[in-house]
C-alpha cells in the first residue's frame, strides 16, 4: 500500500495522518463502512479526549495464553484501554453509538486490577503490604547515602583531597571527585578517573548503604513478580475479553483519529457510493500547498486528458485516483461535501516508467504488462500517465484504441493523460469517453492548470519551447519541419478550443438567467397563492360579518313588522349566492406532475376526464378533482418499507455453561448463544458442557460441526476446563 501512495504524492499526507492513532496499525478499518461513517458521525457530536497512547499488545496476549508472567508495564497498557471505554461509559451517546458501547461489559475482577495503579503507572500505596514497606525502607536507605555523601564532603581531612563540593553521577552511582592521595584520609572505591586526572570515589560508608539498597531492591523485585503473577493468572481466565477489548479500542481509535484530522483544515468525509457517479468538486490534492481547485465530472468509464506540457494533467490523474483511495479507507480530504466517488474494488496507477537495468524490460514491454494484469481484473480504476510511452504513437493509438474498448466491457474505469491526439481523436466518438482539455493562457504564454471537459487539446510544444528559452529561430525551423498540414489542423483544434470557452461561458450565462427566471416565476406563484388565501380569508369574514348583522336585525323586527321577514327571506337568499371560492389558473396537469391538495403534496398517478388519482406524501392514495389541484414544487415520494428488526444482545459475555442442562435444552440455548455473539462481533467464544456421560459432549460436537458460521473448535486450556469445555471460533 505504501507504494500506491508513493505512487499519488500521498505519503506525507498519510504520515501525518498516523502520526493521530493511539498506536501503530493498519489504515484500514475492518467491517462495514456505511456503519464506520454513521458511528464517526455520531462521535462528532461530542468533545471526547484522544485515546492515550499504547504498544502494541499482540504478543502480551499470545504469552498470557501460553501462561505466561506479563511486566508490570504490560499489565498498565492494559490498564490503560480498560480505563478509556470505562471513561467513555459515561458519555451520554446515542443510536449505533451507545449500542456499540453497552456491548463492551468489563468483568469486575478486570476494573479492581485498574485501581491498581496511580496516574504515573506506579502501584497505588496499600496493594500490597510488603511492598510498600520496603519501599519506604528503600527511601529512608537513598536519604541516609545522601546524608553520609554530605557528610564526608564537610569532612574537615577529606575537604583538602575534594576537587569540589558537589555529588557526581557517575555510571549511575554517586561519587564525589578528589585528587590523589585522598586514600590517606578516606577508605573508599575508585569508580572512574576524569580527562584532568582526578577519581570519581564512593566511600566505603557509602558503599554499604547502596549495598543494602540493592537487597532492598531486589526484594521490592520479587514482591512485584508476585503481584504481576496473580494479576496475569487473572488475565488468563479473562483473555478472550482482553481479545476483544484490544481488537476495540483500534477500532474507536480508527474513529478518533479520523475526526481529529478532518478538523485540520476543515477535510470532509466522502463516503463512497455504489450509484457510478463520480464528480470532484473543488478538490485539492494534499501534496499541493495553495492548490487550485480541481473540478471535473468523471462519471464515464474513460477520461481522456489531452492538451499543453505542464499543465496538470499528471496531477489531475493523480487527483482522481487520490481522492477514489482516500474514500475507499474513509479518510476525510479537502473537497467539497457535494463531491462524488464511486466504489472501487483496485486501485492501479501506471504512472512510471518500468524501463531499467535490473528487470530487463523495455518501457513499451512493461506497460504491456500493467495492462495484461488488468484483464483479470473487475470494478477496477486505473491511471495511466502518457499511456502512447515508449513506442511509436500511431500504432499505439490503434492498439490502445481496442485495449480501452476491451478494459470498458469488463468495469473497469481508466483515466488517462496523453501528449498525442491519434487515440484521442479515436476515442472521442465513444460515448463512454470523456475528453477533457488542458488549458494554455496565450496572452502570457503559461500554463492556466484549468481544464475544460468535452475537447481535444493542442501541445503547445513550440511556445513552451520558446519560454524556456529555445532561440526564436531554432523553433522557426522546427515549425517548417513539422509541416504546414499539422500546423493547419493545431490551427483548427485550436480555434474548436476557442469556440468550446465561449460555448461554455455562454452557456454558463444562459443557464443562470434559466435559474433568474425559475426562481421569479416561483416568488410569483408564491405570491399568487398567498393573494388566494388572503381574499379567501376576506370573503369568509365579510360573510361571517353579514350573518352577524342579519341575525341582529331579525332580532330586532321580531313579532313587530311582518314585513321584515320578507326582506330578510330576500337577504339570506343573497347571501346563500355569495360564493368563498379562491381564484386560480386553470392547469393543464398531466400523470407525474407534483400537484397540492388542500393542505397536503403528493404527485398525480392517473387521470380519468375531470378526476384525478393522486399519491400523497404519506403514500396514501386518493381520487379528487383537477380543479381543486394546484402546482407544487419537487415533493419526495415516500415508499412503504418494509422493515427487519434483529434484536441484539444486551451483554458482551463471551462464555456459556450447559453443566447440568438436557441435550436438546443445551442445544437450543448453545444455538441462541452464538447468534448473540456473532451479532455482537466476537471471534472467539468458551462454552463449558462438561465430562459426564458424553452425551452432552457429543451433542455439542454434532452441533457445532453443523453450523454454517463456525469458523472451528478445540478443547480449552486445562486452566479453562480442559476437555469438559471448546473454544469456539466465528
């Protein structure tokens, strides 16, 4: 892997990216990685401390199933782990998230050894009582040398023989530095001699102190194996947890160094789709400090990049592959969130060249083998830089020509960069090629590093010539030689060049003032549509307001002037004529239009005269009538699902005793159990049946030999039940 992103300009980026974990491991995270992006979306959501830095523990728990003693900074790296999900416990997560972390039960014999130790992996005072003893005994002992080196330095015989007051380390030990003759006045050791000719000494006092010193130390020693010995003995009775733990804690690290990196630079994650479409949106590749920012559609199975000498087509190549890699292994980059990459199973760049004295292989004969390679291969994204390299172009570009067509019927995706424009102009027929263009700023004679989709090109191998300082008529006659015909036909792509900008920029013109006029045409419906309402509203109070007054008036000729009743019978007809409809078009609606009803959208399934079938947002299906349907925007249309609901265990227990239980009872709960711990990820799990009669034992085997998810069983260590119990691997 190191090579592919020494390959793409990527190792530095990488580095830096590991240089985040808590240890070192692979990139890759093993598993699902829809479920590894929704659980580092998640994580986002919360302030957590980065995971505390740990060696690798792979070989502490191969001798702790061999029964072996571990260190005591063995035992704290494990120490360490167990205290960080004992910290994340207390997080108040949610979904996928706390479901992960639930699963993680830490033994309790597992977090008594945690309080084990002080903040500085030094034993906590009342562990072991031999042990602090003697280690109070030992600090009384480095007091008491100190107080006996003083005291000979003050010494009023020695003060003559000192070179000078202070205490010298000397191998680790204290000494005092003295000129010769110092044996007359002090008994001691001669440790080492200085450049000017003095002795490093430890008096013999001295000497006995540090004697007893080390007698203290080396029984401090052998408490500690002790100690290391029981925690170990306990380790072994928990180690498939510790497996598991382990396995963990990568995994949480995976995710948190993710995070951390994305924040550098505002990266985003770009999951990979398995849709086809592939787009960069204003990529920028890691190796390039202020990067332009790279654009391009690559949805097609080719991508031919064509046109001016250091222009960036090598590093747009490598911007591709580089961004299809940094998705496949969920590590964030600097893009736009709209960015699209497909999923890629390989991941090749054919991007040097083979040619060299060691292999024997012409650069034509190698990349002849890059491509045999790729025959074998499926849903594969290939890059190859100059793929014409090494041989003559013109019976390249017909054999490449039928390569490429090949390497399409197979899925594979090939971008491509080439200085010729034979293959180009054979491929741009094929509506699986996109072409794309290097630009040239003529006016300055430069490089633009801007691309444009869709055309052919031109070198300009006669202008970069001439910026680099080829004299004028050297290039004058390098341009008679290569013919007046080519020259005409650069001339033409070249001005198709010229028309292909101006189409776009025109096109880019014409489509935001399409977008003007959608978005004023819908404030105007908008604004229509709240007039209906309003005049609604209006009609319905002033009829409210009429009914209102009539009734008044009726009160108030009541019994008194039978005349009244007519003219009231008159009102109440008038008013009963007044129609509260709203004003609206008349639409032409056809079957797929988003259409609103009343208060709620849907979209219009079939059309029967003046009736309509229409499915609502709520995937309800109704008949109404078209004049009572008005033009709604885009809505969803929301399908039934049907869902599956797995219910997974509440525990991370990985061992299950059948002693006591009836064949076909054990079996039935053996068969619950592994489904627990196969949902719950586990890789290894203890179940104890015992010796009995054999009938359990052999039940056990008959079922487990018929599993379709047992990976393979044995008989557990005598320490873990010998032959009355199998270690299972899922």
């Amino acid at each position: 892997m190191q090579e592919i992103f020494k390959k793409l300009d990527l190792t530095e980026y990488i580095d830096s990216f590991f240089k985040l974990l808590a240890r070192e491991k692979s990139i890759i995270i093993e598993g699902d990685i829809n479920l590894h992006y929704r659980l580092i979306n998640e994580l986002s959501k919360f302030n957590i401390k980065e995971p505390p830095k740990l060696s690798n523990l792979d070989n502490a728990l191969l001798h702790i199933q061999k029964q072996g003693v571990l260190k005591i900074y063995e035992i704290y790296e494990f120490v360490k782990i167990v205290e960080y999900f004992n910290y994340l416990k207390k997080f108040n997560f949610e979904g996928k998230l706390q479901e992960w972390i639930d699963k993680i039960v830490i033994p309790t014999d597992i977090l008594n050894v945690t309080n084990y130790f002080d903040e500085k992996s030094n034993l906590r005072s009342g562990i072991n009582e031999d042990y602090d003893a003697i280690g109070e005994a030992i600090s009384r002992n480095k007091q008491e040398i100190k107080q006996s080196l003083y005291k000979t330095i003050n010494s009023s015989n020695v003060r003559a023989y000192l070179v000078d007051s202070q205490v010298h380390y000397i191998n680790q030990e204290e000494t005092i530095l003295v000129r010769g003759g110092f044996n007359h006045v002090l008994k001691a050791t001669v440790l080492d001699r200085s450049n000017s000719g003095f002795f490093y000494v430890i008096p013999h006092s001295v000497s006995a102190l540090k004697q007893k010193q080390s007698d203290l130390i080396n029984k401090q020693e052998e408490i500690l194996l002790k100690i290391c010995r029981d925690i170990s003995s306990l380790f072994e009775k928990n180690l498939m947890f510790l497996k598991y733990i382990n396995k963990e804690f990568d995994r949480f690290d995976h995710y948190q160094a993710r995070l951390f990196f994305a924040k550098i630079d505002d990266k985003n994650f770009i999951l990979p789709n398995k849709d086809k479409k592939n787009k960069l949106v204003d990529f920028r590749h890691p190796a390039l400090h202020e990067a332009k920012p790279i654009t391009i559609d690559f949805t097609k199975a080719v991508v031919m990049i064509t046109g001016v000498n250091a222009g960036g087509k090598t590093m747009m190549l490598k911007s591709i592959l580089s961004a299809v890699l940094l998705s496949k292994y969920l590590l964030p980059y600097r893009t736009h969130a709209s960015t699209q990459v497909g999923s890629f199973k390989e991941i090749n760049a054919v991007l040097d060249d083979p040619q060299s004295v060691k292999n024997d292989i012409s650069t034509f004969a190698g990349r002849m083998v890059e491509f045999s390679k790729l025959f074998s291969s499926k849903n594969a994204i290939v890059g190859v830089d100059e793929i014409e390299l090494g041989t003559d172009s013109d019976e390249a570009a017909s054999l490449f020509k039928v390569i490429i067509e090949e390497l399409i019927q197979k899925d594979i995706k090939i971008i491509i960069t080439t200085h010729h424009k034979r293959l180009a102009s054979l491929m741009a027929a094929n509506e699986n090629v996109e072409l794309i263009a290097a630009l040239y700023d003529e006016e300055n004679r430069r490089p633009t590093y801007e691309f444009l989709q869709g055309t052919i090109g031109k070198s300009y191998a006669f202008e970069t010539a001439s910026r680099y300082g080829i004299p004028h008529n050297v290039i004058k006659k390098a341009k008679v030689v290569y013919g007046e015909d080519k020259d005409k036909l650069n001339e033409l792509i070249e001005r198709s060049s010229a028309l292909e900008i101006e189409y776009k920029r025109k096109l880019e013109k014409l489509q935001n003032e399409i977008e003007e006029f959608e978005r004023l045409s819908r404030n105007l419906k908008e604004q229509k549509e709240n007039l209906d309402e309003f005049i609604f509203e209006e009609k319905s109070k002033l009829h409210r307001e009429y009914k209102d007054a009539r009734d008044e008036a009726k009160k108030a000729i009541k019994a008194k002037i039978a005349e009244g009743h007519q003219h009231l019978n008159v009102a109440h007809a008038k008013a009963r004529a007044i129609k509260t409809e709203q004003v609206h078009d008349i639409e032409d609606f056809k079957v797929g239009d988003k259409v609103k009803y009343r208060s709620s959208k849907g979209e219009i399934v079939s059309i029967k005269g003046k009736k309509a079938f229409i499915e609502n947002d709520a995937g309800m299906k109704m008949q109404v009538s078209l004049s009572d349907l008005k033009p709604s925007g885009n809505i969803p249309k929301v399908k039934k699902k049907s869902t599956v609901t797995v219910q997974k265990p509440t525990t991370g227990h990985v061992q299950l005793d059948l002693h006591g239980q009836r064949a076909d009872e054990a079996i039935e709960n053996l068969d619950k159990f592994l489904s627990d711990a196969l949902i719950a990820g586990f890789d290894e799990v203890l179940v104890y049946h015992g010796i009995g009669t054999g009938k359990l034992s052999f039940a056990v085997k008959q079922f487990l030999d018929k599993h379709p998810r047992i990976k393979g069983y044995s008989d557990a260590h005598p320490s873990q039940g010998g032959f009355g119990a199998k270690v299972i691997k899922l």
